[in-house]
C-alpha cells in the first residue's frame, strides 16, 4: 500500500518502519513457537503470546499502517482473554529435544524471512530476485564476504538486508539459549521438595526403586493428605511415576486419583513404571490399563550358600580370585573424591566397551554426588588396582539390599563379577539384611501364562526372537546362579491409544533424551552399525588431510612469485645470535612446561620428586606436539610412566585432565588479553562471522573469569553431561593459569626472535596473530598443526613482513621448538626404558 507508507513517511522516519518489520516478523517467529504450548494449554505460553500480540499489533501499524493485520491480532487477542480459564497447565520441564526443534525452526524461519523478503522487495535492489535467486542471495548473506556482491538501491532495501542478520542472532540465540537450558536448569524439584519427599521415603520407602525416587531427574507430586509421594519424569504430554506412589496404603486411592487430576490439569498422560502386583486390582478399578514388563530378582539370604552342588560354580569362581590374589574392598560413605576418580576411570571404559551411555530414571548413574552417599564394593587384582565396583542402596523400610551400577574394566577376568556378587552377598548376610535385590530383567516371564493379553503375548515372541540384540535371556540365565526369587513387575497406563506415545517417553526418560541409544544402533544392522562407527573415526582423519591440502595449496598459491632461494635467503640472513636466543628461550619454555605435571601431582595429592615429573613432561609434550592428538599421544605417555611409579589409573586420568584445562586456561587468559587489547583482522578467506577477533578476546575473559569464580565459592566439581570439571582451589587454579599463560608467552617468542625486525609488528601485535593461528592448528588436528598453522600466520602477517621471509623462519622454528625437542623426548624416553630394562635383569639374576 504506497499510499500508507507515503502518509506513515511524513510522520516516521525509514527506520522506526524497518524496526517495525523487524520486530513483526520476530513476532511471528516466536508465536509460532508458542503455537503448540497453546494447544496444550500452557500457562506461561498464553502469557508470553498476549504480549506478542500487543507488540504484533503495534508492529503492523506502524511498518505500513496494516490495519486488516493489526485487527487480526486484535481477534487473536480478545480470543486468549476469553479463554483465559482454560490455561493451567505448566511448562515442560527444560529438554534437548526442545532446543532442537527451536534451532530447526529458527534456521527455517531465517531463511523464509531472507528469502520471501528478496524475492518481495526485489524493486529495492539492483537486480529483481526469482524465488531461486532470493534463497542463493540470503544464504550468500552469511557464507560469502561480498554477501554474493548485491547492491541495495534503496535505504529500505539496505535495512532489510541487515535485519536478517539480526533476525538470525535473535532466532539462534534463542535456540543457544534452549539448548543450553537443559544444562543450566538441571533440578527437576525444588529443594523445599526434595527434604519432603526425601522425608516420606525414608518413612514409607520399602522396594528396589525408593532410593532411585530421590534422584535430581524427578520432579514431585505430593498428595491431597501430604503423607504420600510420587515421583515422576514428565517427557512431551506424558508424566512417568517411577514404582507405586510412596506412603500409607489408606492414603494411596486417593495419591493415583490426585496424580491423575494433577496430570490433566497439565495436559500430561499419566503412567506407573515397575509396579508391584500388590495394587493392581486398584490401578484397574480406577480405569487403568496394566501390562506385564518383566521380574525381578531377589536372592533370601538367609538360604544362600556356596555349599553343596548348587554353589559349586560360584565357590570355584572365589576359591579361583582369592587364590590369585584378589580381594574386595567396602568403602562406606562418604565416598572420598580420589577414589570416585579412580570409579569413574573404570566406568567411561565400561561404557566404552558396552557402545553405550548411561541409563536413568529407574537406575542410578555415574554421579559423584549420588554415589558419595553409598556403601561401595571394589575388586582389587594383586596389585591394589581397582577393576570393577559395585554401588549398594537402601530399601529404607525393607530389610533389603538392592544392587545399582555393576561395572568393570574391559579386560577383566572372567569370573571377577561372579566373585564381586559373592562377595557383596556374604557382606550383606554379615550386615543382618534378609534378601539381597538384583533389579529387573525386561520381558522375563511376560505372556507364559494363558491369560497373558496379546501385547503380553507379543512380548514374549520379542523375548524369544530378539536376544541376540539384546541378551534378554543371557541376563536372566546369569541371575539364575544365585537361585533368586521370581517376582512380575508391571506398567500402568491410561488407555490402549496412549500406550506408544507412554512408551516413547519412558524411553526418552530412561535414555535422558538419547533416542539413539535405542532407535539407532540397535535397531539397526551391524554392518551398517559398523560402518557408520568407521565412518564416524574416519571423518576427523579425512577432515584433517583436507585443511593439510587446503593448507599446503594456499601456502603455494602465496608464494608462487618465489623461487625456493629466496626461502633459502631468509633462513640464511636469520642472525647466529636470534638462532641461539630461539634455543635457549625453547629450553626456558620446556623447563615452564614442567610445571604442568608437579602442579597436577600435587592436585591429586601424590607429589613426586621433580626430577620425574619433569621427565614425564619433556617427553610427553616433545612427542604429542609433534605427533598431534595430544590426550593420546602424551596420555600414553604419561601412562607409561607413571604407573611404574605407582599411580593409579584414576590418578593419572585426574593428571591428564589438569594438563589438557591448564592449557586452555592459559590460552584463554593470555588470547582474552590480546585480543581485547589489540583486536587484529581475521582474514577474509575463515569467512568468520566477525571482522576482528576481539569478541573472541572478550569470551575468552569471560570463560576464564566464570572458572576463578566458580573455584572460589564452589567446593564441587562441575558437571555437564559426560564431561566434569575437577574442583580446584584458586591458589592452584592461579598457579595453572600462570604457569600455562607463560608457556604461550614463550612459544611465540621463540618464533618472534627469528623473524626479522619491522616497525609495523611488535611482540604484541605479532602474538595475537601467533594464537590465532595455533587456534586453527590445533583445530584442524593435523599433527603439529602442520600447514595449517603457518598458512593462518600468512595470511595475518603478509604483509608487512615478507612471505619468503616469513615461511623461513617458520621452518627454522619447526626445527628449533619440534623437532630438535622430538630427538631430546625420543632419545630421553630410549634411556629410560633401557635403564628400566637393566634393572629387570639385575633383579633376575640376583
């Protein structure tokens, strides 16, 4: 409408209308969003959509005087306040699934925006659009650094181009900021609710599922009455109980009752996992569906014994680990954090061997702050070195014990959970409990009988046919050792149409959202399982050759007006004295790497003499800075070592671990301060989103700023998903940032010293281009960050300084700061193991 835009022009200037468009069509953006959360009537989302709709109606006004738009938000509008009632329900809880959908949804909707607008407006631009075209230029908006070359002809069309950039930030930001929330957000409960419910399990807990009701997955329902609790996961429109409700049984008519209204209210499916058979008839009554999942296994204690023909298999197995040496060790809480090291070291292998990731929800999993508070069983070989632990856990009211991760090494000898079981069971007849809780085993026992329904029956066929997937029946064999007791567990849910959809989530809870784990792999071939695991290791390998090939083309392409004299002169015209002044600050630089290593023994609390740390970190870093894959290469090494000086595995993963985040530290202390101070260019050719690299500057501070905060009032370590950070304390967390800010600093002087001198590049300036390019090296994996790291400097540092010159330099420094340390590590780690090999024989011989 020309003629509204021409009124609306005399009043508003261009950029209030361009606002306008902007804040419309993000608008639209985030009501389509919220569109789903309506239909299930979410409280927050009606209200988050009220104000979009004042702030869509205002929005249409303004952009073009869009009345006909403005009174269709205004209907939207009264609508919600009509309904207003009918939103009661809460938001989901915080889901990775949910930051997926948003961050496919704000990629899409940043493209339809780019696109639609070019293909509309294409009167504003030099060139009209087809609908092809407008969708090439909108994503040459952000992967060329032209933006594809087009040319704006109006001041309209010159904004509009920019508001897609903000349109995309806003729209990925907000999918960042969901992805993320799942992490941020982790307690399902609050505290308040946690020491109630924890008080009424305590009280009234008595199965195998009460201690796992406590876990920080669960949220909380608490009945009419308050006496009973029930402890759910809510996943989508579904809401999984774990196990009967917790309470009196005069007060658990009236908690399903509550927990079904409560699950309406919320547009949630209400469902039981792992039932009793006790209150099954009350389940039916109330209109539930039941289905028959499983058994569980519990051995009586007071009738196990290795005696007699039955026991003879599991008294070989001990009789065997003893005889060896063996033992197993009972460590009650609190569980100290050196030992839950040396667990977890254990567990990534166990896992690792299994190709899978922890299970939640009826399970316990790897968390330093579960396990502290539990009794804990380990198998010691002869040495003294941990190989497989098991965790025990209170039924409360039950005079039970119930047994949650089992895990061991992927070398360990058969037998050894044979003789962990054995074990844990004498200890607790010993400790006067009546029966001992092996868990669940899936689809046991489910549809023998004839009045088994057809899922049941079904069930069973997958039970029969699909072991070799899942060792279903291997697991029950096995448990059958111990001649347990028999018992059905079952899931109650609403009705027959909800089952898939129950299902599903009960997967998601138990997977924590990791669909894969059962929808992918296993579901699957094996070949094609094989191959994508091949594909997956390959990937990085063929990444790597490729920047190497980029690398070595773009060096050639910079230098093909050389001759290779020229190169050869600029080595020849670096000074003897730069020469010496390069060795002497690289021997400086490997005597400040030790530092490293007897920083990290003493955080472990196993400081060896510094004559041994400082051969572990000569030779580990002259190696893995050559070879590259540095976690591999220098882990072995330090592997090799230190185990023959008694570490432990666990010790020497905590060591590892303190190296690899004290060289990030560094490089994010001294990168934030560089490129704060002096924010260089980033070469046009990284197509980056940013011109300079000072916004890299200020998340480096901010990264290192959140570590010294977060060690100076926590006394926890910190944990996301699979990864933890270490707790440290700030003296030693100030130490590891000086130490490593100064191995950076002497790195680049190395390589500083032998370029020749220019007024245009001090040390400073010079510095921030030296991080940046080992950035992209040690991103690109290839060994040493070989080509990658002298293609980046190039391109930072030519001009000023002469390419030949500088491609001189950098192989002298090759030589200086890799492979004259490669012979010293090399050559110092033959001495030792020839030492190492003398000694044996003189212990042999005498």
């Amino acid at each position: 409408m020309p003629h509204r835009v021409a009124w609306l022009g005399e009043f508003l200037p261009v950029e209030v209308r361009i606002g306008a468009h902007l804040f419309a069509a993000l608008s639209g953006f985030f009501l389509l969003l919220l569109a789903a959360n309506l239909l299930r009537r979410k409280r927050v989302a009606w209200w988050l959509t009220l104000g979009l709709v004042v702030i869509s109606i205002v929005s249409h006004l303004l952009k073009g005087l869009d009345y006909e738009e403005g009174l269709l938000s205004l209907v939207l509008l009264l609508q919600l306040l009509w309904l207003r009632p009918v939103f009661t329900a809460q938001s989901d809880r915080p889901s990775i699934i949910q930051g997926l959908r948003v961050l496919v949804g704000a990629l899409l909707f940043t493209l339809a925006y780019g696109t639609l607008g070019f293909w509309l407006l294409d009167t504003h631009y030099a060139t009209p659009f087809s609908l092809t075209e407008a969708l090439g230029q909108t994503l040459a908006m952000f992967f060329t650094a032209d933006n594809g070359g087009f040319q704006p002809t109006t001041r309209f069309g010159k904004h509009f181009a920019d508001s897609i950039y903000v349109v995309g930030t806003v729209t990925l930001l907000y999918a960042a900021w969901m992805l993320f929330r799942p992490v941020i957000f982790r307690g399902a409960a609050s505290e308040a609710e946690r020491q109630r419910a924890q008080a009424i399990v305590e009280q009234h807990g008595q199965s195998s599922l009460a201690r796992f009701a406590l876990l920080d997955d669960k949220s909380y329902y608490f009945s009419p009455s308050g006496q009973t609790v029930i402890a759910y996961v809510a996943k989508g429109r579904e809401a999984i109980a774990l196990g009967d409700p917790i309470g009196p049984s005069t007060d658990r008519r009236e908690a399903i009752v509550g927990f079904r209204t409560f699950c309406d209210r919320n547009d949630w499916h209400p469902a039981f996992y792992q039932t009793l058979p006790d209150d099954l008839a009350l389940y039916e009554a109330l209109g539930f569906q039941t289905l028959n999942i499983g058994e569980e296994a519990t051995v009586d204690l007071h009738q196990f014994t290795l005696e007699g023909k039955a026991g003879r298999h599991l008294r070989t197995a001990t009789n065997k680990f003893t005889k060896q040496g063996y033992r197993v060790q009972y460590y009650a809480p609190p569980v100290t954090d050196d030992l839950l090291a040396e667990l977890r070291t254990i567990s990534d292998d166990w896992l690792e061997a299994m190709e899978g990731a922890e299970k939640k929800f009826s399970l316990g999993w790897f968390d330093p702050d579960y396990l502290r508070d539990c009794e804990i069983a380990v198998v010691e070989d002869a040495q003294g070195i941990p190989i497989a632990f098991a965790n025990l856990v209170p039924e409360y009211q039950l005079n039970e014990a119930t047994l949650d991760l089992m895990r061991h090494r992927r070398e360990v000898e058969h037998g050894a959970m044979d003789f962990l079981f054995v074990s844990l069971m004498q200890h607790s007849q010993a400790q006067g409990y009546d029966s001992f809780n092996l868990g669940l085993v899936a689809l046991a026992g489910v549809g023998d009988l004839p009045q088994a329904t057809p899922i049941e029956k079904g069930m069973h066929y997958l039970y029969e046919h699909l072991n070799s997937i899942y060792n279903f029946q291997g697991l029950r064999a096995y448990k059958d050792k111990f001649h347990p007791r028999w018992e059905p567990r079952y899931f109650v849910y609403p009705r027959l149409a909800d089952l898939p959809a129950v299902v599903v989530a009960l997967v998601r809870a138990d997977s924590d959202d990791r669909l894969q784990d059962y929808f992918g792999a296993q579901f699957f071939s094996t070949a094609l399982t094989y191959s994508l695991k091949r594909l997956f290791q390959v990937m990085p390998i063929v990444l790597s050759l490729g920047l190497f090939a980029l690398s070595i083309w773009a060096i050639s392409s910079e230098l093909r007006n050389y001759q290779p004299q020229d190169i050869f002169n600029g080595i020849g015209a670096i000074p003897t004295k730069a020469l010496l002044l390069s060795v002497v600050l690289m021997v400086v630089n490997y005597v400040v790497l030790t530092g490293y290593d007897t920083l990290a023994t003493r955080f472990v609390r196993q400081p060896l003499p510094y004559s041994r740390t400082a051969l572990v970190a000569v030779i580990s870093y002259a190696i893995s800075d050559n070879v590259g894959f540095a976690l591999l290469s220098g882990g072995a090494i330090r592997y090799r070592l230190y185990t023959a000086w008694g570490l432990s595995p666990g010790k020497i993963a905590q060591i590892m671990a303190f190296c690899n985040v004290s060289f990030w530290l560094g490089l994010f202390a001294v990168g934030g301060l560089v490129f704060t101070l002096e924010p260089l260019s980033v070469p046009g050719i990284l197509h980056l989103p940013f011109k300079t690299v000072h916004p890299l500057g200020i998340l480096f501070l901010v990264i290192l700023a959140a570590y010294l905060v977060f060690s100076s009032i926590s006394r926890r370590s910190f944990k996301i998903k699979g990864w933890v950070l270490p707790y440290l304390p700030l003296k030693l967390s100030l130490a590891q940032i000086v130490v490593a800010a100064c191995d950076w600093a002497l790195a680049a002087a190395v390589l500083y010293i032998l370029l020749p001198a220019h007024p245009d590049l001090n040390f400073f300036i010079f510095f921030g281009s030296y991080l940046l390019a080992q950035i992209a090296g040690i991103i690109s994996n290839v060994p040493g960050g070989l080509g990658v790291f002298e293609t980046v400097l190039i391109l930072l540092i030519s001009p000023p300084m002469a390419s030949d010159q500088l491609l001189g330099a950098l192989l002298v420094y090759r030589v200086v700061y890799y492979f004259l340390p490669l012979g010293v590590g090399v050559g110092l780690l033959a001495f030792y193991e020839l030492q190492q090999r003398r000694l044996q024989n003189a212990k042999v011989n005498t």
